[in-house]
C-alpha cells in the first residue's frame, strides 16, 4: 500500500499520513452487518490501509436506521481490536437530521453550537477522544460562515480535532472559509471531499445536495498545494464493473460512451479491471486524488485494493484523458 499526506495542520506542518485508498464505511450497520464490516475492516487493514471514513449520518435513510449505526459499528470495532492510533480516521458534522421535516432542509447545519454537539455525539459513538479528520459534510448558508470557521478551528485548537475538511462545497465559498481562517489566526480547510470519477458529469446534471468536481475546483486545488482533494462515489456504485448496467443519469450522455470506451481499451492493455484503472488514473493524475472506496464484500475491497500498485503509463494517461 501506497501512502500520502493528508492536508496540512494549523502550525503549516503536513497533516498524517494515510493509505492511498481510504475505506467509506457508511453501509456499515445497516446495508453490511457488523460481522462482514469487521471482517471488512479487517482486511483493509491486513493489506496496509491506514484511513477510513465515516459520518455522523450514515445511514439515517434506510428503514429503521438514525444515523448512528456507522460510527457505532467503527466504534466497537476499534474497542475489540484495540488499534484506534493505528487508524486515520475522518468523519463528518452537519447532515444528520435534527428534527421534524424533510431532509436536507432538517439537518443540524454547522453554526458554532450544531458541531459542537456533533461532534461529541461522534466522539461518544466512535469511542475516541480525537477525530483525526473533521469534515463540514454539507455547505450551511444558514450559518454565518465565520461562525462555522470559529467553531472548527476552536475543535483544532483544543486538540480534538487534527484537520479539518469540506464536503459538497462550492470553491467559491471553499476559498472564502479559507481565508476567513486565515485572516482569524485558525485552522482552515485543508481537505476537500467531492463527487468525482472518470466519466464527466452531463453539464447541468443535478446531484442535489452533492458537488462534483469542477475544472474550476481542480484548478483551484492545482494551486494551492496544501490541500488534499479526495473523491467519493469514484466506481461509481459499480457501474464500471457491470457494462449491461444503466449509468447514474448524471453521466448518462455521449460524452461517456468514448471515455468508457478508452477505459475498456486500457483495462485489456494493462490485465486490470475497469474499476482499477479508474482508481489508478486519479491516484497518478497532476492532481493526485484520493478515492473513498466503498465495499461490501472482501472480493470487491481486494479488487479495490490492487489498484493502489497500477501505474499507468504516459500514453495510456493522455488515451483516457484525451478521450
């Protein structure tokens, strides 16, 4: 396994250090019981992944679920294997539900007193005094952003909290929280989690809540070498795998069907999946990108696995690219 650093700490010094690969455990506790999720964690482990990531929401929307069941499942997890300081763990604040009505209008938003109990509901349910990696989950306009900044730098400067991120954020409001933090003396964001995989989203596609990726973002990331960009949904739920599979109707244009095409092509030239050449060509772009890979068997996490080794080749690079 590969290892890069993640974001940067409030003092300017490199945040810690992660697998490349980083395990998303939101089916954990309701989608995957807790025997397959420790049997997952596991084997990530096994194999020298480092960095899972959670959310103090995953999964309120399945039947019978509240948002609990991912940190709590982690949380016992560590607490029977007893290797919480061998984890890089991240979690997010701000999207779980927090009362009657419809969601995401209902979410507990990030002002200064929503985090704070967030996060001790996180620390409670994950069984850990620190979070290594803080995320604001989903962008709150309600909340004056200054309020939000204060509030995250306050967790860094207290020493709960090592880094910090965003997630489904504008750049524009992405840049405007970081310099808010800088011009207060506090730690900013230093990671930032989107959407993001090989096919380009339809232009205008609405992903509601969710942010894609951007050439604005990417550019905006190009020039700030602080910070890390990881990608959530990067296999696409398994689409790649399953050509007879429908497309996310988000990608579902003609655009796709050449870069798909470029992907079969170089899958049979390296013997890899298509899942792992999509993998490979975020982790070895200009802007090296972090995939969250999600899992619910060992067969599936071991696949995933095998393209933190896959280098892709200049020529095979520009092909994808270029498609």
């Amino acid at each position: 396994m590969r290892h890069r650093t993640l974001g940067r700490r409030a003092d300017g010094t490199p945040g810690p250090e992660v697998s490349v690969l980083c395990l998303g455990a939101m089916p954990f506790g309701t989608r995957v019981d807790e025997a397959r999720a420790f049997a997952l964690l596991d084997r990530f482990t096994e194999r020298g992944g480092t960095f899972v990531d959670t959310a103090d929401n995953y999964s309120f929307w399945h039947d019978g679920a509240c948002g609990d069941e991912s940190e709590l499942v982690l949380g016992r997890w560590f607490a029977a294997r007893g290797n919480r300081d061998a984890v890089v763990l991240a979690t997010k604040v701000g999207a779980r539900p927090a009362g009657p009505g419809e969601w995401p209008a209902n979410a507990e938003g990030l002002s200064a007193a929503a985090v704070r109990t967030a996060v001790d509901g996180s620390l409670k349910r994950l069984g850990t005094e620190r979070i290594d990696l803080l995320y604001g989950h989903l962008d709150d306009r309600r909340a004056p952003l200054a309020e939000t900044v204060d509030a995250f730098g306050a967790l860094v400067r207290e020493g709960t909290v090592d880094v910090l991120g965003s997630s489904n954020q504008l750049t524009w409001r992405l840049e405007r929280a970081r310099a808010l933090a800088r011009t207060r003396g506090l730690a900013g964001y230093s990671c930032l989690q989107q959407r993001h995989t090989y096919l380009r989203p339809r232009p205008g596609a609405d992903f509601g809540v969710q942010q894609p990726v951007t050439p604005e973002l990417l550019d905006y990331v190009r020039a700030e070498p602080g910070l890390t960009l990881l990608a959530y949904g990067p296999l696409l739920h398994g689409a790649y795998a399953a050509p007879a599979r429908p497309l996310p109707p988000q990608y579902d244009h003609p655009d796709s069907a050449a870069r798909l095409a470029a992907l079969r092509e170089v899958a049979a030239d390296t013997g890899a999946t298509p899942g792992q050449v999509v993998l490979a060509w975020l982790l070895g772009g200009d802007i090296p990108v972090l995939p969250v890979i999600g899992a619910t068997t060992l067969a599936q996490l071991d696949e995933a696995l095998d393209a933190a080794g896959l280098d892709l080749t200049p020529a095979q690079r520009t092909h994808l690219d270029g498609a």
